[in-house]
C-alpha cells in the first residue's frame, strides 16, 4: 500500500483487525483489494465533485506525486464542497459495507 495524500482521511485499521484469524498471504490479498477498492470510491468522489476542466490537471499531479500533501490543497481551491469531508463519508460507507462482507463470510465460512 503506497502513501496517498488522503491517507489520514481513511483509516482501514478496523477492516484490518477483522482479519487476524486468517493466513499471512490470504490476509494480505484481502488487505490489498479493500485498499483498491477504497481507493476506487476516493477518486470517484473526488471526480465527481472537481469541475471537468480540472481533471487532468489533478491527475497528472496524482499520478506524478500520489503522496504529495499539496494535492489536498489543490482540490480544495476549486471546490464548492469540504473534500476532506466527502472522503472521509465516502470512507466510511465503503468501510461499512467491506466490513459486513467480511463478517459476513466468516459467518457462512463456520458453518
């Protein structure tokens, strides 16, 4: 999992723990998809909220520098909306339903 600059907006800890029980690699592979997953939703909501004009200019930035603290500050100059708000939404949702899965599947996987 690469550093993303939302990253303190979307803690997976909570998803994480529910999966202790299982073996390293299966653990690891389930890690990595909630991640892409998560990641997937967070630039959805972000798209969908920074005007067209902007995406390529974002993107660019991202893909150049995913980490960079700056590209925060670059969305939040041409939006109407608290990004940090709606990833942090978006975020949780997502967890909530990655979680029911999880729990979910451990539940089918006992009997």
């Amino acid at each position: 999992m690469a550093k993303i600059f939302y990253d303190h907006l979307v803690a997976i800890d909570e998803l994480v723990i529910e999966l202790d029980s299982l073996d390293a690699v299966a653990r690891q592979e389930i890690i990595n998809l909630m991640d892409e997953t998560l990641h997937h939703h967070v630039l959805d909501t972000i798209l969908t909220h920074l005007p067209q004009e902007h995406h390529t200019a974002f993107l660019e930035r991202f893909h150049r520098s995913p980490h960079d603290p700056e590209l925060l500050i670059f969305l939040k100059q041409y939006m109407v909306i608290d990004i940090e708000n709606e990833i942090r939404k978006t975020s949780q949702k997502i967890k909530r339903n990655l979680l029911s899965a999880v729990k979910k599947s451990k539940h089918t996987s006992l009997r």
